[in-house]
C-alpha cells in the first residue's frame, strides 16, 4: 500500500508542476543576474547596467538608474543601506534605501568584484576572481588586504556577523574566518569543482551549491560541511531556503530542483518559461512566493494555485483555506451523512495521519504539521477524493 501511495502522490505532484510557475513582466531582456528584498514588498534586481525595483513584492517592476556595468550580489545590512559588487574595482553604495547609488572603488584591481558581504552598515568584505580579499569598517570609505590560503579565485563570500564568514571559489575552494578577516583557514568537504552561491539562515546552517550538482550543507556555522545527494549532475548557480526545511536550487538551461526535509532529497521542477539555453541566475522568497530570475530578462514567481484544490482531483469534496496554517474545513459537495476517514501523506509519500471525522462538514488539524505540500484522501465509503494541500504557518 505503501508503494502505491507514494507512486500516486508522485503522480499528482508531477501534474501540478507546470501550473506552478508564473511569468511576470519584465521591463528589460537582458539577462537578470541578483535579486534582494529589504522588505515582503520592496525588493532589486541587477542586470549589466540597470536596477530593476519592485514596492509590490515582486508583482511588477521597473528600471532605475542606470549604473553602468554592474552584475554582482546585493548586500543590505540595514533598510537603508546597501551595497552591490560590480566590475573592475567598482561597487556601489546607497543610503536611500537603493532609491539612488553612489561608486566606490577598491586599490586598482583589475579583475571583476565577483561579491560583497556586509554585516553591518560600516563593516564589509569583498572577493574577487584573482584572489584578492578586502575589508573596510568605514563603509567603503578606505579598504585593506586580507590573505587566505592559495588565494583562490572567489565567486562568493557571506558574514554571518562581523567575525564570522565564508569565501567560497574555483576548485572546491572554501575558506573560513571566525575574527573578522585576520586570518582564514581551509575548509575541505567539497569536490573539485565551481562553488557558485552560499546561503545562511542563521548563524549555524548554511548552504552552498556548484557545478556537477555540488550541494553542501553545514550545520556548524561553516566549521564542517556534508555534501549532500541531489540526485543531478546539473550546473548549480543559486540556492534559497526560506526555513529549515524548505528550499530551492536552481540553475543552467532554467533546471530546478525543491526540498521540503532540509535538503535530504530532491524533486525536480519544470519551470516552463526558461528556454533550453537560458539559466536561472538567483532565487528568492518574499511575500509568500518564489521569484526566480535569469537569462533575457526572465522573471517567474510561484503563483497562487500551489498547494491550491485542482478540480480533476477535487471529486466530491472542497477543502479550505487552502493554504492553511491551523486547521482545514472539508465540506462534502453533497450531503452524505457518513463517517469520513481522511489520511495525509506527505510530499514523499509517506503516511502521516489519519483520522476518523464523524460530519459532513469538519475541521482537520493542521497546526502540528510542517510547511510543505501535502496530498489529503478523504473518503467516506460511498465518495473518495484526493487533493492536494499546502500548510504554511
């Protein structure tokens, strides 16, 4: 039985995929690289030479300054100041809230700041592809050198706070410092292969991807990370959890891949507006939705049907609110005047619960449940159905 419920549930997953994801409008074509939100409503994204903004949680945007040349990540460590990395010796500050954005340079390097990371409005790091690592505690005013082991080349660096941070590179490359930069160690763990995102929920348990599938995990604040069993051998250029267990990476030729158990296993999703040769370059959560964004200005969120009733499946029954956070109303379409049995099954398949209802119109409780998606069977005898939930509290 339990076979068989895991392969139907499988099933529904695979049918709700392609309603999963929404196009919205983008002002531009060209390719999108980071997206930020300061707030559920109030967010940026960068592309070669524009800021696109959203005060609508990612419903619409619109472009800003022109900034010239810029392709790095945003970093903003308070809602008023930010700082995002550019090229050739070049990030750029605000202190406006990302409204307007002053350049700020860095000793004359020549090759491009791939990141920034700034723990707080004065302190802040930068990484580059030839090695090099800078600080400043003046908020980019002044900057000076910093070493770490076979001067790698960087793609990424994140603080967790002003002493704690990680670089990630080229060749597996991770290095680590618990004081702000005065020295950096080696971390192993890693195949030989491209890191190309990190991402901390808190100060314990982080999260980096790469090439050939590459996903790591640490849940001692970088001090060891577990590579972890994806399932591809695809590029992977972002990640994002939006809590422990919930999370999303993405990457070349717009493949995707979410985990509802902290990143223990995989499903692959279709994200049908992303051509073959066109790649997610950054996802993120706000305002209760997915946004990812990528090649030729694509921009996609999750919409409103996910976890929503899917009439093919509905038979007999409604079910609501849906999403839920506390508990589920199953009202029966018509009066039968029968015991209900309802079992849930989680999104890999397994059984969690299963209760007796003993009116035609109940209450299920939903409160002890994890987030995620969850397929509830409800039958009565005489009528069945199945319908997908989401719980998110």
């Amino acid at each position: 039985m339990r076979k068989l419920s895991t392969c139907l549930l499988a099933s529904l997953l695979i049918m709700s995929v392609h309603g999963q994801w929404v196009q919205v409008p983008s002002p531009i074509a060209a390719n999108l690289w980071n997206i930020v939100f300061l707030t559920e409503d109030l967010g940026y994204m960068n592309s070669n030479s524009l800021i696109l903004k959203t005060i609508d949680g990612g419903e619409t945007w619109t472009t800003t300054t022109h900034q010239g040349n810029v392709g790095g990540n945003f970093s903003f460590p308070s809602s008023t100041v930010g700082y995002m990395a550019g090229f050739y010796d070049v990030i750029k500050k605000t202190t406006d809230g990302g409204n307007t954005w002053t350049t700020l340079t860095i000793n004359n390097q020549a090759l491009p700041i791939r990141a920034v990371s700034f723990p707080d409005v004065n302190t802040g790091y930068v990484v580059s592809l030839n090695g090099f690592i800078r600080k400043t505690t003046n908020g980019g005013a002044t900057w000076t050198a910093q070493t770490a082991p076979g001067n790698p080349q960087f793609r990424h660096v994140h603080f967790v706070n002003v002493n704690l941070g990680t670089a990630i590179g080229e060749n597996g490359a991770i290095r680590r410092t618990t004081n702000g930069g005065a020295t950096w160690s080696s971390v192993t763990g890693a195949p030989s292969t491209f890191l190309n995102d990190i991402f901390f929920l808190d100060e314990n348990i982080g999260f980096i991807v790469g090439g050939q599938g590459t996903m790591l995990k640490t849940t001692n604040g970088g001090a060891n990370w577990a590579l972890m069993n994806t399932g591809t051998t695809e590029w992977l250029d972002a990640v994002c959890f939006r809590n422990e267990m919930e999370g999303y990476v993405a990457g070349t030729s717009g493949f995707m891949m979410k985990t509802m158990n902290g990143g223990l296993t995989w499903t692959t999703e279709v994200n049908p507006f992303y051509f073959s040769t066109q790649h997610i370059n950054d996802i993120a959560w706000a305002n209760g939705r997915w946004i990812t964004i990528g090649d030729a200005g694509r921009i996609t969120r999750s919409g409103e049907e996910v976890g929503i009733d899917d009439p093919s499946l509905e038979g007999a029954f409604d079910i609501g609110p849906n999403p839920a956070s506390s508990h589920v109303k199953i009202r029966a379409r018509e009066q039968q005047g029968h015991l209900c049995t309802v079992r849930v099954f989680d999104a890999g398949g397994a059984l969690v619960r299963t209760t007796v209802l003993g009116a035609d119109q109940v209450h299920l409780e939903v409160s002890d449940l994890s987030d995620g998606l969850y397929v509830l069977e409800v039958n009565t005898g005489s009528s069945s159905a199945r319908m997908k939930l989401m719980v998110q509290h």
